[in-house]
C-alpha cells in the first residue's frame, strides 16, 4: 500500500508545500494526538524543533492540533532529536514531535514521531494516523472544556546535557583536549558546545549561529571542510560535526582526517566489547556498511548483522535480537543503553572516553581498519522498473560471478526519489569500478528503452 505523507523517516518535504504546510501539520496534530490517547488522563505531548525558518510555522500548527483534540503540549525549542525522544520519556509523555529535515537544506522541513517509549513510529501506526488525517476531523475535536495547554520547557536544555554527560564512565573527563564543535548552525547549537566545556575540554565552536536559513549550509556533518579547516588552524585534538537536527555524527583526528560512522562503531564495539558491555556479541550496520568493518569485527570475534538503509531498521534489529550499538556509515550511531535513536552528542562522547582512557591520538585510536574500496553511483530514470530489465538482471549477475567472495554488491532503489543506487566494494579497485560502471550502463540503457 503506497504512502500518502509518511516516507522512510517522518514526513518530510519542501516548507510551505505539501505536504509541508501549516494545514497537513495542523492534521497530523489532531489525528496522532487522537490515536496516543488512552485512558481519562490528561495527555501530553512534547514538541522539539531545529533552526529552520518554517519551525515556528509548523510548531504552531502541531499545538493548535495537538490542543484541538485535548493534549496538552510542552514546547522544548530547539533541541536535538534524540533530546526529544529522551524528554519524551523522561516527562512521561504519550507522544514526542520533532519537527526537522535533518541534513536537507533550510528550505525542507519534516516530522518525526515518537512512541511514549521514544521509538519512531511503526509502519502499522503511521498508516492509522494517515487515514485519520484524511478523514473528518471534527470527530476528532475535544470538548470545549478538555481542550488542552501548551507549557514551554524551561529545563530542556539542561536536562539533556545532564543526559548526555552521565553517559561518559564515572569520573572521566575531557581536561586538556582541545575540541572543535560543528553544530551545522542546527538544533544542538547551544547544549552540545555547553556538555563539552563543562565537562573541561576547552572548546572552539563553529556552525553556532543559526538565522532560520543557515542550517547545514556549508557546514556540519555533510559539509565537514570547514571543520577541517578550523582543526588544522587551532590544532585541536579532535574536530566533531553533527547534522541539523544532532542525530548523526562525523569525527576529524588531529591530522584534518575524516572519521565515518563505520570507524565510529568498530571504536565503540571494541571498547565495549573490552568492557564487557556490548551485547549479542557484535554490532547492527546497514547494507552500506564497509566491508572493511564486517571482517575487523570478524577479527576481533564480534558480528555483524545487515539491515536495509535507515536508522530505523538498525533499531528495529537492535530491539528484536538484542544488540545495543548500531548504526550507519553516515554517523547515525544508536547505542540503545543511552538512546532510542542515533545521537550524534553521546556517540562523540563515547569516542572521547576511548581517547582519555587510552592516552592515544585520535588518529590511532579511530582507525580501526582500513576500508576496502567503495564505488557508489546514482542512476536516474523517469519510469518503469529498469531492474527488471533482462539487460540489468544480467550485468548484476556477471557482476556477483566477478566480484565471487572478494567484494559486495548492493543495488537498490532509493525510497525517495526515481533514482537506482548501485554500490560496490571489493580488494580490486578498478575491477569494482568496472562492475559498476557495466551495471550502471545497463540502467541507463534500459531506462531510456
């Protein structure tokens, strides 16, 4: 059954179009706050949000709904995604919102929902509050006297740093490290350079002056040179770039070298798995993941388990079989003893921990592995289903008999726009660069059939 608002994370889109506007947000208000009501409680619902312009827009039109149907609503301003999903439980709440697009540009906006749990949404869940949105809302109205209040959260702020710095082990601190702090002009703006510097590193901060249409521009985790930049100029010992809404992280060593989220999670699984504290013995990664990770973690005894892309389903597997680090390549690291979600804070932190406990430079102590060449391309097609032509069918066999047991091979379609991503990895460099380019080849060829 296709979607009629909801994608792979939320509903997201371009602000002041559908269904980004203030009416659909009005209508997710009162269908979701219909749907987390049980019991003759008063329910309440917290609501966070990044720098985007259309925050303010969007914030207003979730309250009038969410109130309409007899909620009542904490305002946290803004604050990172898994800050809300932590204060969605912490304040015992039926719901958690928070409004962002993440890394997209300002001129996107999204919501994402939260379980009383702090967990997105389900499939099963998400189809039931669209049919609410699409049906008549005046059922949905509370009477005049169980409307409900919208209360601002004063404490969120400090609620939040408090959390992230009691994830660090007990007495570790960040004295002497001289840390850069890119907050993508985003969500964690103020509360991720304050948990750094009271925790004692001397911290340099860019990306902290958001205007409403500043948010990822040139900066941040999909933009990290001028966190690179400033890394060198300073000589700090470590660079940390989070995203817009602080659910993903990227790591710069002292040389001006990039950290992903695969080296991230084989530094974490390592040390917890030193530690004692890593369960199901080994991690969760998405099909992205490098094939350099899977056989270090082999190396060191641990699993790896694939999912598709998404953080989502990194936690679905997570919560099924029982592990707690997880993530993806891009820096959405979810470690489920802390969060419910990726944050890119307390991942950072937990890569600190290891820099102290060792005494190491970050470049030794990030560098885990080395990863096996990668060749990803994006194939662009206006319709039909070129994988099913017998043209790409057969240059995806030819390439799994070539690649045999030295390499990767991951096709997909993407999950927002009519684009076929073909990603392979392998020991031989130029024969995945052939691979590729003979099954990207036969894309293009069958989409212009």
């Amino acid at each position: 059954m296709s979607r009629r608002y909801f994608g792979t994370d939320g509903i997201r889109g371009l602000a002041n179009s559908h269904p980004m506007t203030s009416e659909v947000a009005l209508k997710v208000g009162m269908a979701a706050g219909k749907v987390f009501q049980s019991g003759t409680h008063r329910h309440r619902v917290v609501i966070g949000k990044d720098t985007r312009l259309s925050g303010y827009m969007l914030e207003a039109a979730l309250m009038s709904g969410f109130t309409a149907v007899g909620m009542d609503v904490f305002l946290l301003g803004p604050m990172p995604t898994p800050a809300v999903a932590m204060l969605t439980r912490s304040l015992r709440a039926d719901l958690g919102v928070m409004l962002s697009a993440s890394h997209n540009p300002s001129h996107d906006n999204g919501i994402k929902l939260f379980d009383p749990d702090g967990y997105k949404l389900s499939d099963e869940m998400e189809r039931h509050i669209e049919d609410l949105i699409d049906g008549d809302a005046k059922s949905l109205l509370a009477p005049a006297e169980r409307i409900g209040r919208a209360t601002r959260v004063e404490s969120a702020q400090e609620r939040y740093i408090e959390f992230a710095k009691r994830t660090l082990p007990k007495n570790l601190r960040l004295d002497g490290l001289r840390i850069v702090i890119d907050c993508a002009n985003g969500a964690a703006y103020k509360v991720a350079p304050e948990a750094l510097w009271e925790l004692g590193a001397e911290v340099i901060k860019i990306g902290v002056e958001p205007n409403g249409l500043n948010i990822n521009l040139k900066c941040g985790s999909t933009s990290p040179e001028a966190l690179i930049s400033k890394v060198k100029e300073v000589r700090a010992d470590i660079g940390i770039a989070l995203d817009g809404d602080a659910d993903r992280v990227v790591i710069v060593n002292e040389k001006g070298q990039m950290v992903d989220g695969d080296q991230i999670m084989a530094v974490i699984a390592e040390s917890w798995h030193r530690r004692g504290k890593l369960a199901a013995g080994g991690i969760v990664a998405t099909v992205m993941s490098n094939l350099g990770l899977e056989r270090y973690l082999k190396g060191q005894g641990l699993s790896l388990a694939r999912t598709p892309v998404g953080d989502r389903y990194v936690t679905e597997h997570m919560r099924k079989h029982g592990f707690n680090v997880g993530g993806e390549q891009s820096g959405h690291i979810v470690l489920s003893d802390f969060t419910t979600t990726g944050d890119g804070l307390v991942s950072a932190l937990q890569v600190l921990a290891c820099v102290v406990s060792t005494g190491k430079p970050v470049s030794q102590v990030c560098h885990r592995f080395d990863p096996l060449p990668q060749v990803l391309m994006n194939v662009r097609y206006a319709n039909g289903k070129p994988l099913e032509d017998s043209r790409v069918v057969k240059a995806i066999e030819s390439a799994k008999v070539k690649l045999g047991d030295h390499g990767r091979l991951v096709i997909r379609p993407s999950g927002t726009e009519p684009v076929i991503r073909v990603m392979a990895e392998g020991d031989d460099e130029r024969m995945v660069s052939s691979v590729v380019g003979d099954i990207v080849d036969a894309v293009r060829s069958a989409a212009a059939a």
